[in-house]
C-alpha cells in the first residue's frame, strides 16, 4: 500500500515547488519496510503546516500513525 502511495506523495509535494526544501524515506534496516516520511517544508505557519499534512496521499491513506510537526 505504502510504496502503490509513493507516485501521488511525489507529485503532491512537487506541487509545492520551491517550498520543498527536502524530504526521505525512513525505512527497516532491510530496505523492506518504510517506517515513516520526514518533510522539510519552508510554510507560512501552523495552518499551512496542517492543510499540507491533511492533503498528504499517505496520510489521506491513513498510513501515518500519528503526525509530529515541528518549526
């Protein structure tokens, strides 16, 4: 499910353009399971922060089990 997700997650995040600064994959020491997504993303606050989060294919998928944002 998670990897059928990655395509819509990359087009999604390269919608935001230059607000992407980076994001990567964590995944199991055997490259088998992703066990999370870290985004660096330059957004005008917490609102922006939370509607990206909230359009995010994979958490629309209710892949994530929770979200952390941090400034």
């Amino acid at each position: 499910m998670r990897r059928a997700l990655l395509p819509d997650q990359k087009s999604y995040v390269g919608s935001f353009g230059e607000r992407v600064i980076g994001y990567g994959h964590f995944v199991s020491d055997d490259g088998r399971d992703m066990l999370g997504t870290s985004f660096f993303m330059q957004l005008d606050g917490r609102a922006a922060a939370d509607a990206f989060v909230a359009g995010e294919p994979m958490h629309k998928a209710g892949v994530y089990e929770r979200v952390d944002i941090h400034r």
